[in-house]
C-alpha cells in the first residue's frame, strides 16, 4: 500500500522558502550568491553550480551543526529536503518496531549503500536521531571525501565510518560481517541506464531552470552532477534494486529494513513482484513529495512485525 503525502514530513526542518537571513547569519559566504527573482524576492540561481553547493554548506551549518562541508567539482549535490524526509520516514518505519517511539542513539545502526562524496544520509541520519551510520562507496574520491568531512565536523567521526567497497558487483557482501546488526540500510540508487541517458536528463534540468533556453556557455553542471557510478549503471534503477534486493536474501536475519529511494513509479511494480518472489515477509512503498518532485521508498524486510519487535527488544 501505498502513502500518499503532498508535503515534506512534519519533522522536516525545511518546510516552505529558505530563511536565507538565518542562513546567511549563520553561513556568511551565502551572502555573495543571493539575488533577487522577479518578484523582488531574495532566492538563489539554482542554475548556479557553486551557489547551490554553498547553499547546502549553510543549510547543513545551520540546522545539522556541520560547518565544514564540501565536495569535489563533479559529484554529486543532494537536495537537503528531500534526503532529509527519506531519514525521517525510515524513523516511523523504526519506531514501528520500537512501541511507536522513534529510537535513537548510536545503538541503532544504519547502513548507507552509495554514500557519495557528500556523506549526506549519515550527517542526516546521526544529527537527526543519533543514530550510528557505515556509509560506502566503489569510488574512492567519494570514499576519502566523505571521510575527510566526518573527521572535519566535531562528533561525526564518533558515529560515522566510511568504507571504500572494493569488490563491485555487490552491496552487501564484504561489509556486513558475520555479527553485525543494522536496523535499516538506504540507498539512493543510480537513477540512469547509461551516460547518454545521464547526460540528456541533466540537460532537460538545466533547461528547465532557464526556462526552457539553452544555459549559458559558462553554467556548470554540479548541482544536477555526479560520477558514472553515482547516476547511471546497466539496467537503471531497477536491474540495480532488483539485484540489492536478490542479495539482501543473505542478511535476512541480520537487517530489519531494507529500504532504497525509487524515482521511476513504473519501476516499483516489478520489484514488490521480485521481493514477493524472494520471500520478503514485508513490503512497504511510502511516496515522498517535495515541491513537483515525487519519489518514493521502498522497503522490505524478510521478518514478520513480531519478529522485528523481538530484534528491537534485543538489540535497543
């Protein structure tokens, strides 16, 4: 069953317009890319590359506590609502588990599958609830990235690890080990199946912000950027979903939750139908809206409700 929702989750810090006076206050260098939309309004050009990822800085300063942030030209920058809700709806799916109370603390352990250079579902996940967070990664810029902004911020290398996955092809194996237990796993897959298909949809995005027109020569793409292994693999969304869910089959009794972002609604379909095949006991879509950005959650679990509030009481 689906949850239909128009609004980002009431937890969500970041309802309505940027406080950009707050911001700047707390983050001053956003002062130098605030400008005035048409209607007289202070905004931010978010066809600007360096805008955009300045704004996530003061964003992340301001309501996370985590000062220095950056990544590298290139990957990936996350829209901040939107992770957010995905943290804050696997915190109802938790606290199902928990007599209705949303656990917190180092305690409850998540995994990030894909975690990127910018590290963004830990930070969310640990300022958020405390919770302890493995991130990984294939690619090792986004590997040593990621860790550089843990040990940067005071607290997050208490509670975070970022581990570069050597072996690709998997998401699981070589990572949890034998006597690890995860109340839950994200994943923000790779959306596209293949560069050409990357490339043409950061186009349209581009084209949007500008109405429709070409940008200009000199308008970079990281806000809409990303490495190979962060937008696109063989098979899209769904062949990568598909096989994280085949081999989620191994750590059944060691993970609560399986969850993954699906921006494709044609793609969830096919996958509860290979979860059903593979045994999973339960099967969530929740949708997510920010703005007209629709997305959704999958999660699975391979244990029963009583099940799982027994590996609560055991494990929290």
């Amino acid at each position: 069953m689906t949850k239909k929702i128009a609004t980002l989750h009431p937890r969500n810090p970041h309802q309505g317009r940027y406080d950009l006076t707050a911001l700047v206050k707390t983050y001053p260098a956003l002062k130098a890319y605030i400008t005035l939309n048409p209607r007289g309004e202070e905004t931010v050009d978010f066809s600007d590359d360096k805008a955009v990822v300045c704004l996530n800085s003061a964003l992340l300063a301001h309501f996370y506590q985590v000062p220095n942030w950056q990544i590298p030209t290139g990957y990936l920058c996350p829209p901040i609502p939107g992770r957010a809700d995905y943290i804050h709806y696997i915190a109802d799916l938790l606290a199902e588990m928990n007599n209705g109370e949303v656990p917190t603390g180092k305690r409850v352990k998540a995994l990030d599958i894909g975690t990127g250079a910018n590290c963004i579902y830990p930070i969310l996940g640990h300022r958020s609830y405390g919770w302890g967070f493995v991130g990984t990664d294939i690619d090792s810029v986004a590997a040593k990235t990621a860790n550089v902004i843990v040990q940067a911020n005071p607290g997050l290398n208490k509670a975070i690890k970022v581990v570069l996955k050597k072996t690709p092809g998997s998401m699981f194996k070589g990572v949890i080990k034998h006597n690890d237990k995860y109340a839950v796993t994200v994943c923000n897959p790779p959306f596209h199946a293949s560069m050409a298909d990357a490339a043409a949809g950061t186009e349209r995005k581009i084209k949007n912000l500008h109405k429709g027109k070409a940008a200009p020569s000199n308008t970079a793409k990281l806000n809409f950027g990303g490495q190979n292994t962060e937008l696109w693999c063989e098979g899209g969304e769904l062949r990568f979903v598909k096989d994280m869910a085949t081999e989620s089959q191994d750590f059944a009794q060691q993970v609560s939750w399986f969850t993954s972002l699906i921006s494709k609604g044609e793609n969830l379909a096919p996958l509860e139908q290979h979860l059903l095949s593979l045994g999973a006991k339960q099967i969530r879509v929740i949708a997510m809206s920010q703005g007209q950005k629709v997305s959704r959650i999958l999660a699975w679990s391979f244990m029963d409700t009583d099940e799982q509030q027994q590996w609560a009481a055991d494990h929290w």
